[in-house]
C-alpha cells in the first residue's frame, strides 16, 4: 500500500526569490508613498471606527473571536502606518458600552483578547518607543473586570513617558459618556473653588474631554478630529467623538472590513484630505490679496 506525504511542498527557488523581490518592492513603493505623502500637509488627529470583525469571520466561516483577532493585526498596521505619517494622535473604537449587550460568550472573549492585545502593546516597546507613542485608555473602565483594568494600567504605565504621540483606546466608550464625565469634573472644579461658574464656557468643556487632555500631552491641535474613517460600509457614527466630529472633520465610510482596512483604503481618503487643506490655503491668500 503506497503512503501519501501530507507535507505542504516547499516552494521552489525561483518561487522564492520572486516572492522576495516582490515584497522588496512592496515595501519600497509603500516607502516612496508615505514619504510624498508627509511632504503635504498631514493630520493631527484621527480616528477609527474598527467596524467589520464579526462579518469578515463569518463571511470565512471562522469563529468570531478570530475575526477580532485579525482586527487587532490590523489596529497595528494602521497604527504604524500613522505613525511614519507623524499623524501625533490617533483614536479607536475599541468597544462601546452598548456592546454589553451582545452574547456573553462573545463579551467575554472580546475581553480576553482586549487583555492579551493591551499587554501585547505594552511588551511592544520598540514599536511604540520608536515614535514615542504613548497609549490612553478612555472610557469606563468601572465596567470592566479587574485583569483587564489591570492590563489597562499596565500599558497606560510603561508608555507614559512618551511625548510624540498618543493612541487613544476608546473603550467601554461612548460620546455621550464623555461628555457627560466632563461636565461633572467641570462643575467638581467649580465646587472645588479652582474654577468660578463664569469660567464655564464650551471650550473649557471640551478640554476635559478625556480625549482632549491626552490629545494636549502631545498635539496643541489634536483635541478635534481632522479625518473619521469607519469600516465595512456602515453610514453611522454610533456614538463616537460625536463633538470632535462636529466642525470640519472629514468622514469617510469604506466597504473594506477592518481586517482587511489598509493603505490602498488610507491613501485616497489622505489624498482627499491634503487636498481640501490646499484649497482652503490658497483661498485664504486669495482673500488676503484681495
């Protein structure tokens, strides 16, 4: 009876050096791009809406979990990808606090894998060192168990020196929350004595949003959002940054599933952006000539 080998063939040498030119050129052409790019004007802030884990699984017949694993790959090149932008402050849904209703199984892993990519981060020092990125939890993590408040404190710990820029992990999250948690410490202040009732004013507000002070730590205009990108072709907001969205930000719903989100999605909506920043410039000095 003859055995039939189950080993995957190896891939011949000229396969193989293809593939290496090819990933070669790749990387030096997405080199070249992002180097363009940074010589336009860049954005100071801007988030993402990690929309499309659950259906990219489903749509492989891969279990859930799997799908928000590849999604946390993808927060990582996305995240680089901002980085060699030197775009300072970068924010993400995480998990919303709506999404405690969704099935415990579910919950329960997403928290595991919120647990293990937090402290994946956190060991991650010469990725996050290298562009002095520190990382800020916003959100009520009240609602969260104690390992995860832990793994929580733990990045927010071994990142805090760094002053280049910040990525902002929103989550359990919602605008109204945040909003909400800066006028309570808005009035606490006045009733602290440190602020007079006159002193209240939106602006003031709106720095004590928990994204705007960990904004300010590294960006002097990172507090409102430049750019929204939200994934796999849902048209809402579902209650995201609702007041840094509010004037001037430049939104954007793409059909791509956050797994599969990269810089062929990223480079028309940049494009896009520089773009409308010109424009505006060049209207100014028109405006100034006239």
């Amino acid at each position: 009876m003859s055995r039939h080998s189950t080993r995957t063939p190896t891939p011949s040498l000229p396969l193989r050096l293809a593939s290496l030119v090819l990933r070669t050129v790749h990387a030096a052409l997405t080199s070249l791009v992002l180097a363009l790019l940074a010589c336009g004007p860049v954005p100071a802030h801007v988030g993402f809406v990690m929309d499309g884990n659950r259906r990219y699984a489903r749509v492989r017949g891969r279990a859930v979990s799997r799908g928000h694993e590849a999604g946390f790959e993808s927060l990582k090149r996305t995240l680089q990808l901002c980085l060699r932008l030197n775009i300072r402050v970068v924010s993400v849904y995480a998990f919303s606090i709506e999404n405690f209703s969704r099935p415990k199984d579910e919950v329960d892993a997403l928290m595991e894998l919120a647990k293990r990519s937090l402290l994946g981060l956190a060991t991650a020092g010469d990725f996050l060192d290298a562009h002095g990125v520190r990382v800020k939890c916003v959100g009520r993590q009240d609602l969260l168990s104690a390992d995860v408040r832990d793994a929580l404190r733990e990045v927010e710990e071994k990142t805090r020196h760094n002053v280049g820029g910040v990525l902002n992990v929103c989550g359990p999250y919602t605008s109204r929350d945040e909003i909400t948690t800066a006028v309570r410490d808005t009035l606490e202040a006045i009733d602290g004595g440190a602020l007079d009732v006159s002193d209240i004013m939106s602006d003031r507000i709106f720095a004590n949003l928990e994204t705007s002070r960990a904004a300010a730590a590294v960006s002097a205009a990172g507090g409102k959002l430049d750019i929204l990108v939200r994934t796999s072709d849902v048209k809402r907001l579902s209650d995201f940054m609702m007041w840094q969205a509010a004037e001037d930000t430049q939104i954007h719903f793409v059909k791509t599933y956050w797994p599969e989100f990269g810089l062929s999605d990223m480079l028309p909506i940049l494009l896009g952006w520089q773009q409308k920043i010109w424009l505006q410039r060049l209207g100014s000095q028109r405006g100034e000539n006239t």
